[in-house]
C-alpha cells in the first residue's frame, strides 16, 4: 500500500491544480456551465491549437558522456485538436531534423553531425465532450530515433555510451486516464498513465523494456502559450546468463517544458528534464547484490520556431 | 496579455538559469561497493607447493575464442579446481603505471641480461615529416617533457594496420616536435632497477595494452573484462553497474583495495580518495609490513610523478617501484604475494610489435589491441630470468586473479585470456631467495 498514497496524493494535488488554474483561466465560463448544459447543449466550439513550420533547437545536457551540446534545424508538426463535438481529443507532434554538435565531453572533443527523427502521437476520449469538464481516457504511442557521426577523421573518440556512430531508438506506447477541461481556446488535461518504454542504458546500447507508470500535466493556449509536464518511474530487468546475475533498472523522469508564442509566427520554448537509472544487481548463487546510481542525465534545450501556417 | 508574455519569458530564463545550473553541478555515480570497507580478508590456507601446471590442453579453444562469461578458470586453462586452490599465491598486487611502450621502456633488455625476450629489429625505423627514417634512439634523459597522443584515434595512425611505422609522424603531430621524441628508448643505466626486475624474474615480450587507446579503456579492461563502453580518456565513465572482478571478489568473500596518493586508478572509474576501498599509500605499505594485504591491491603512484606518466621523471617512477618491492619482500606475506608490474598502454610511444586482435569482449565492439607494453612478475614463485612468449593484454591479470580465487569470466576477453600462468614456477624445492637489488637510478632529469 506505501507506495500507491503519494501516487494518489499527487494524482489528487494534480487534479486540484488543475481545478485552479482553470478557475484562474476562465471563471466566467466554469461556473454558469452545469445550468446551461441542463437546458440546451452549448455551442461550445472546437478545440484547435496548431504549428506547422521550421524549428530550431540548442540542448545542454550532462550525464554518463560528460557534458554535449547539439542543435538542430528541421521541420515540425504538431498540435493538439479536439473533434466530434468535443468527443475526441488527439495530439501529435511529428519532426525530422538535421542534428549536430558534441555528444559527449570526451577528450579530445569532437564534433559530430546526423539527424534525428521523432513522432509522438496520442488519442483521448473525453467521456462527457458536451461539459467544459470531463473525465479521459488516452491512449498513445512515440518514437524518436537519433543518428550521429563524428565530422572529423579522429572516428572512434566518442563513447559508444552515447550512441555515436548507430541509430539510437527510444519508444513508448502509453494509456491513461484522467480528466480534459476544454475552454474557448484553452485546453488542459490532466492525465495518470501506464506505458512500456524501450530505451537504451549504459550496459545495454540495443535498450531495455520498461515498465513504467507516471502523470502528465499539459496546459494550452491556442497559439498562444503551453505548459507540459511529465513524471515516470518504472522498471527493467535484465539477465546477463553467463554471470548467472540479474539487474533491475529502475528509472525515474521527469520532463517539463513551456513554449510561449512571440506574435502570430514566432515561438519560443524552453525544455528541461532529468532521469536517473539505479540498479540493483544481483548474484543469485551468492546472495550478493549490490545497489548502484548511474550519474542522473540532464538536458535544457532552448528552441524556437517559425510558422508557415496561413493564419 | 503583454504582462503575461513578460511574466512568462522572465520566468522561462528563470527556469534556463536553474536547470544549467543544475546541469554544471555534474552529480556523480555510486558504485554500491561500500560492503569492501566492512569485510575482513580470509586467513589465507596453509602454504603449498608442487602444483603442477603441465600441459595446456585448453590453449587451442582459448586462441579460437571459444569460451564466454561465465567460464570457470578451470576449465579455460585445464587445469584441476583444486591444483588452483593450493596456488601459494593469495595476494596479487597490481601496479599499473603510464604510458610507455615495451620497446621505449625495455628496448635493450635483449643485450642487458635477459637474450630471451625478442630483440629490436635492426632494420626498424618510422618515417618523420621529411621522409627521414628514424631509428630508436638512446634517451638519456629520464624526464621526457613530451607526452605523445595516444587515444584510439593516434594509435590507429600509429600502429598503421600492422605496420608500426606511424608513431614519430603521429607524435609530431600532436606535440608540435618533429616527433622523434616517439622512437626515445631507454638503456639499463638510466633505469637499472627496472631492467634488473626485468632480467631477474619473468616478463612477458608479449603483452599488448588491451585496447589501442587511452587510460580509462585499458584500465577498464583489468576491472571489467572489456572498455566497458569507453573508447578514449576522458570524463566518461563505466556505467557502475557494470559487472567487475571487485565485484566476483566480493562475492566470493575475498577483497580488494585500491591505493594511491594520488588518482584512484588513474582516474578511469572518477572515484576519489575516500571513496569505499580507496586508501591512502601508506596503508599499502603498511599492510606489507602487517601482513594484512587484500587479496588484490590496485596501486598506482601520484599522477606524472611517481606513475612514470610523462613528464614524469621515470626515476622517481623506479624508486617508488624499488619502495614497494622492498616492503614486500620484508613482508610476512612476501611468500603469499604476486607483484604484476606492467603499464596501462603505450602512451603513444612507439614499438615494433604488431597487435594481434583479442577475443571480443561482451558488448564491445573493439578487439583492437594496443602496443605492447612491460610487464614483469615480482614473486617468489616467479620463473626466474624467464621471457614469457604468450600473447595476452591485461585480462590475462583479471584472469589470474579469477583464477587464484575461483571466480567465473567476466567477457570473452577475459575467459580466453591465459593468467600469466608459464610466468610462474610453483615447484617444490626451489630456492625462494632473491639477489640483492640495485639502486634505482638517480641523476638522468637534467640539472
């Protein structure tokens, strides 16, 4: 039972600060609503916030290669948008991108260029699509896929912790439940989710399942401004059969972002995140295990972005 | 609308200013070893002798790359579990110093009292920027002030696809010399304690650092059986849940203990002084004395002074050898002890070895080995005045002491490794004394 009363408490605390800051957003239109709804179905319209242009990035981050910084230069998609009279909710987000910079701080540091790729999409029912309120389901699924290769002739002075020189694939498939406030212009939802993870670890460059669990907060204002946040934690375990040893991973993340639209084309965002891997290992034949702490992985990335959208 | 907008930007930079500095207060790993603080080192079990090494049935599978983890020592070297239990040695101590080749350290032991360790080539010389060949060379001074690059990326343009003719252009480049400074070699008069270790007990002409690259790979090579995910020095780091010989030791109820005054283990794993198993010098020689050694001893001299790492005067290096050496052999373990003395890599110093490849080492991607490097095997159960063939890389140390203890392979590299075992005598009868040692030299730093 321990560890389920902060998981619901933060669900709760979640759920209240979403209650206040949709009172603080539009009090206007929360409070006549159950009335109205009563009598006539409102003419509540759409929900629709959307960008479709050229992004660019820059992102510091520390961890097991040191300290890296890369940018990027491509185009992105996203969105999020509500239809069938407010029934559906559906975000997605789709990018490709020319990547470059230095992963790691490895000496003698060198640059390296490739690419990078990602699709994150995700699908809510709302269960009560004529309220302002109504309760969530989601289900979604994301990929991001990253390509590096050093630009000079020094070929093999990154760490193959860093996934220089292969494809590194991350990706999830996640469901939820939680609840969806839709406002004229404004949408926040507000969601507690389960999801199976595949990403890579220091020992195992090819990746590890996860099983993980965690909550998301994400704010919108049509064009205007976002707020996202994310908080996972969840488990791998891994067997290396010749040592007759096992590993459990335990990873914990939390993400969170905020981008704010600088007249009709222009945004900016900042993003930050930190993940931490511990593992416990354990050598079954002589009841020894030992608990370890990788170096948690931090990233900040400035971006910016420019739309092509004829609005 | 603008206030907020305002707000928001303030806030984000806010937010910017945090998150780098949190990012800059870079946090580190922990290994989870700190159980080697609390364990006692097992009584060691009564001295034997007589143990027959014989034939070795098992070389064959172990050149083919046969065996992976997990493999017994027994069974990779053919030998019975317990002929390996009454092994008198108990105590292995590691002292890994810095970047220097076997050729540059050791070039005329063939003419110094050891003809059986294979001889320079008359004939072998590397091109430097004007195309004039250049031959090793006497170097006099034993402080050399240039310390020629030597991660993956200059080992490769060194070792040149066998051809080992590429060091003096690659040191040129990464000195800003012409480079001839690659092919200096010392003579038994500047380092005659070295070169008397050398001609007095075993060493192998055929020890090869583990991967062609840097410090951290090639010490995470003795530790973890493989690069553990690192290709050049730097601030990268084996992911500490990487499985470790400390670990197999710990496991079977045997320790270990890292000393140094200066960075532990030379820096390959960030750990620090303080840190669980990490101890002052001192200690170590202090255990010799007391008879009280871990079953395996990392020791490692203060960077670029006593660990031989240039510009480190190699005399100082040789003292500093010659202290542990005679602590050891006024110690009551001195009969329980195998001293490994040896060099992480080559430090972009040249030698006329090609590299043969290694077994692949679990994950790894890398079975490129570097440049060969000295090494020796202090002990009274050492072959005296042998010259050891065999071709192996610092695996072959993480072998012994799996050996010695009964711990499985770690990787493949480590499982078809040899244990440096034809560089010991474990007969009965022999005598265990040794000849007095000379002094280490002094006077070949320059004024």
């Amino acid at each position: 039972m321990g560890p389920r009363v902060p998981l619901l408490a933060g669900v709760r605390a979640l759920l209240a600060g979403a209650v206040v800051l949709a009172l603080a957003l539009g009090p206007g239109e929360v409070a006549p609503r159950a009335a109205a709804a009563d009598l006539e179905p409102p003419a509540l319209p759409e929900f629709s916030s959307t960008f479709g242009g050229l992004t660019s990035d820059v992102a510091l981050r520390s961890g097991q290669t040191g300290y890296g910084a890369l940018a990027e230069l491509g185009a992105r998609w996203l969105g999020t948008e509500s239809f069938r009279v407010r029934a559906w909710l559906i975000r997605w987000d789709l990018g490709a991108a020319a990547r470059g910079g230095v992963p790691g701080s490895v000496l003698p540091v060198t640059a390296s260029l490739g690419g990078r790729a990602h699709v994150d999409a995700e699908a809510g029912r709302r269960l009560e699509p004529a309220r302002p309120w109504s309760a969530l389901v989601i289900a979604g699924a994301a990929t991001d896929a990253e390509w590096l290769a050093p630009t000079s002739s020094r070929s093999a002075t990154l760490s193959d912790l860093n996934g220089t020189e292969r494809v590194s694939v991350t990706g999830r498939v996640r469901a939820g439940l939680g609840a969806s406030w839709l406002g004229p212009g404004k949408a926040l939802t507000a969601i507690a989710f389960l999801q199976e993870a595949h990403r890579p670890t220091g020992l195992s460059p090819a990746g590890l399942m996860f099983t993980e669990g965690g909550v998301g907060l994400r704010l919108e204002l049509a064009r205007a401004f976002s707020l996202r946040t994310d908080a996972t934690w969840g488990t791998a375990l891994s067997r290396q059969a010749g040592l007759g040893l096992s590993d459990r991973t335990t990873h914990v993340e939390v993400r969170g972002g905020a981008s704010v639209w600088l007249g009709r084309r222009f945004w900016i965002g900042l993003d930050g995140s930190a993940a931490r891997d511990t593992d416990r290992v354990s050598y079954p034949v002589s009841h020894t295990f030992y608990s370890t702490t990788s170096t948690p992985e931090l990233a900040v990335t400035f971006s910016a972005g420019y739309s092509l959208d004829r609005r | 609308m603008k206030i907020v907008r305002t707000c928001t930007a303030c806030s984000l930079a806010v937010l910017a200013a945090a998150i780098v500095a949190a990012a800059c207060a870079r946090a580190r790993a922990s290994w989870g070893l700190d159980a080697i603080d609390r364990m006692a080192t097992p009584p060691d079990p009564p001295l034997a002798c007589g143990v027959e090494l014989g034939a070795d049935p098992a070389a064959a599978m172990r050149a083919a790359c046969a065996y992976g983890p997990g493999a017994p020592a027994s069974e990779t070297l053919g030998l019975d579990p317990s002929a390996l239990a009454t092994v008198p040695v108990r105590h292995v101590i590691v002292l890994m110093k810095e970047n220097r080749s076997f050729d540059h350290l050791l070039g005329w032991l063939h003419d110094r009292g050891q003809p059986g360790v294979e001889q320079v080539p008359a004939t072998w010389a590397n091109p430097d920027g004007t195309g004039a060949a250049v031959a090793p060379f006497h170097e006099t001074s034993t402080c050399v002030p240039w310390d020629p690059g030597h991660q993956s990326a200059d080992l490769a343009a060194g070792i040149d696809g066998g051809r080992m003719d590429g060091f003096v252009l690659r040191a040129a480049f990464t000195t800003g010399t012409d480079g001839h400074v690659a092919m200096a070699a010392h003579d038994a008069p500047d380092l005659p304690f070295y070169y008397w270790l050398a001609a007095t007990f075993a060493v192998s002409d055929r020890h090869f650092a583990p991967m062609a690259s840097g410090t951290f790979p090639n010490r995470n090579f003795l530790l973890f059986g493989s690069n553990a995910g690192v290709v050049d020095t730097g601030n990268v780091y084996p992911p500490p849940n990487t499985p470790s010989l400390l670990q197999l030791l710990m496991n079977a109820g045997y320790t270990w203990g890292v000393y140094t005054d200066g960075t532990p283990l030379s820096g390959a794993l960030g750990w620090r002084q303080g840190d669980p198993g990490v101890h002052p010098m001192q200690a170590f020689l202090d255990a010799l004395d007391h008879g009280t050694l871990p079953n395996v001893a990392f020791v490692d001299g203060i960077d670029n002074v006593e660990d031989d790492h240039p510009p480190a005067d190699l005399q100082r290096g040789e003292t500093w050898v010659r202290t542990v050496y005679e602590h050891a052999l006024a110690s009551p373990q001195w009969l329980r002890l195998a001293i490994i003395w040896t060099y992480d890599e080559a430090g972009g110093f040249a030698d006329h070895v090609p590299p043969p490849p290694g077994c692949p080492a679990g994950a790894s991607e890398f079975t490129d080995r570097g440049p060969r490097v000295p090494l020796v095997v202090v002990s009274p159960w050492a072959r005296r005045g042998y010259a050891s063939h065999v071709e192996h890389d610092h695996t072959a140390i993480t072998r012994l002491a799996e050996a010695l203890f009964g711990l499985p392979a770690l990787t493949g590299r480590d499982a078809n490794s040899d244990a440096l075992l034809d560089l010991f005598d474990f007969s009965c009868g022999r005598d265990l004394t040794v000849p007095p040692a000379p002094a280490a030299g002094t006077g070949a730093c320059g004024p």
